[in-house]
C-alpha cells in the first residue's frame, strides 16, 4: 500500500517539477531576450527571454568572433592551394600563373615580407556549399584566409553566391600567361642550341 501511494506522490512531484519549468519560460517568454533587446551588448549571456524575432526585419546577432563566411585578403595569399587540397568538399577552386622574374616585385610581398611568386587569376569559394569547417583557414600559411562574423548573406540567383577572390582581370591573366609561355619557349631554345653547341 505504502509503494502505491509512493508512486503517487512521485508522480505528483515530476508533473509539479514540469509545469514548474515549462512556466518559467512561458512568463520569461513576455520579456525580449537582453534589456536592449538586439543591441544589448551582453544578448549572447541571457539565456532567457523571447528569442523569435520578425526576420528579415531583425534578426539575432551575430558574436563579432563569429566563424561564419569565408573572405580571403588576397594580396597576402601565396597560391600555395593547402586551402584548396583541405577542402573536404572541394568548394574553393584556384587557378595560378607563375610570376615572371621582372614581375617579381609587382606581383608584391605578403604582410609578413614574404615574396609572392604567382599571380591568382582565379580564387573562388562556393559559400553555398561551404560548411564552415574552418580547415581551409587552419592550414592557410599566411593567414589570410578567415572567417568573418557575416552569417545572412541569402541570394535569389545561386551563382551569386560563388565569391570571386582573385587578383587579375581575365585580359590581364592572358596577357601573363602568354608572357609566361614566351619566356619558356624562349629558355628551352636557349637550352637546345646549347646542348647543340657542345
Ligand atoms: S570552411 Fe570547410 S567547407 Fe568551407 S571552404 Fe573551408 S574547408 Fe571547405
Ligand atoms: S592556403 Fe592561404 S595562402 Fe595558400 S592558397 Fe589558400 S588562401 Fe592562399
């Protein structure tokens, strides 16, 4: 008789416990999540308080540490491609032409002094299919590419959503690609008469 009663009472006590909970969020549920609401600075701190919002129209902030879409500073990218082999899902595509020997010093040097020795025609990250893994950043040799506090970045066409990075136009890649083959052409004929010549 004793146990019947127990479990009684223990019932009560869990049904008491869970209207406990639920009505503490149902009245936090009246207040907006911070006293400022989405300017407060300390949002991410109050766990309590309504947090459905009138998107687009507001929406929740992000932290300014925030790991979300990727940017790649390019005058400080060496095209080295570790991002582009990291990748996971393949979303970062790089195309590089080798910079000339009297181009060396307009194609620059990266923050930390290092000589670049290729142009990037090309460097584009597919943000639609980026899961923000962050590996591509970790094994970036320069540092130059991240993640920025931008999470809303919604688009109506998809290819807008292919970020283009890279630092020649389509004319001034061809015009160092066709450099570029002159001068081999012109050391592998320079080889050749001297390997005649021997
Ligand atoms: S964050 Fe991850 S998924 Fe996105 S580009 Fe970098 S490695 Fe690829
Ligand atoms: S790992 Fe960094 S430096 Fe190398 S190609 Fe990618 S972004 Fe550029």
């Amino acid at each position: 008789m004793s146990e019947y009663f127990g479990n009684i009472k223990s019932s009560a006590v869990t049904i008491a416990t869970g209207m406990g909970i639920t009505l503490k969020h149902f009245f936090n549920a009246i207040h907006r999540k911070g006293d400022a609401g989405l300017d407060d600075v300390d949002y991410f701190k109050q766990v309590d308080g309504l947090v459905t919002l009138q998107y687009p129209h507001e929406a929740i902030p992000t932290p300014t540490r925030g790991r979300y879409r990727l940017y790649n500073e390019v005058d400080n990218c060496i095209g080295c491609g570790q991002c582009v082999r990291a990748c996971p899902i393949s979303c970062i595509t790089m195309e590089t032409i080798k910079t000339a020997a009297d181009d060396l010093v307009s194609c620059g040097k990266t923050k930390d002094g290092q000589q670049k020795k290729f142009w990037i025609p090309v460097f584009d990250i597919d943000i639609a299919k980026c899961m923000t893994c962050g590996i591509c950043t970790t094994v970036c040799p320069t540092e130059c590419l991240f993640h920025t506090p931008v999470s809303d970045f919604s688009e109506f066409d998809r290819e807008n959503l292919v970020y283009h990075f890279g630092n020649l136009t389509h004319l001034e890649a061809e015009a160092k690609r066709t450099k570029l083959a002159e001068l081999q052409a012109k050391a592998q004929a320079e080889k050749e008469k001297k390997s005649l010549e021997k």
